[in-house]
C-alpha cells in the first residue's frame, strides 16, 4: 500500500538544491537552497506568490538552521 506523504529527510543542514519548510507569520513557506552558510541559508521561495505575500522585496530569505526542515 501506497501513502501519499512528503518525505522528510533526517538531516540538520540543508545542501546546495535541497528544498527546505520553514514558518513565517504563522504560515509555512518551501524554497530551495540557493547559498549555505555557517548558521544560515539563503532560499529562493518556490510559489512565486510567497514573498509579495511576506511583503519582500524579491523571492529569496535568509532562514537559520535551526528555524527550517529539509523535505527533499
């Protein structure tokens, strides 16, 4: 039998290309990895309508390690 779930992969640092979920104002945004840094990593937003919703002035953010979970 089959489930239809995301797999969420066990890893505390995300890698170049791997696409992240994280909280922002009470709702849950993916992007991919676009830059790793030591505490941090910087994403490009998957919906294109994500950051005019955050208010951004572009479709990337910077999230810390500890506020994100690799999906894939």
């Amino acid at each position: 039998m089959a489930i239809d779930t995301v797999e969420t992969i066990s890893r505390k640092k995300a890698r170049l290309g791997d696409i992240i979920e994280f909280t922002r104002r009470k709702r849950n945004y993916r992007g991919k990895v676009i830059m790793v840094r030591e505490n941090s990593v910087m994403i490009q937003f998957l919906s294109i309508l994500d950051h005019i919703e955050l208010d951004y002035e572009n479709n990337r953010t910077i999230v810390s390690h500890k506020n994100y979970k690799v999906v894939c």
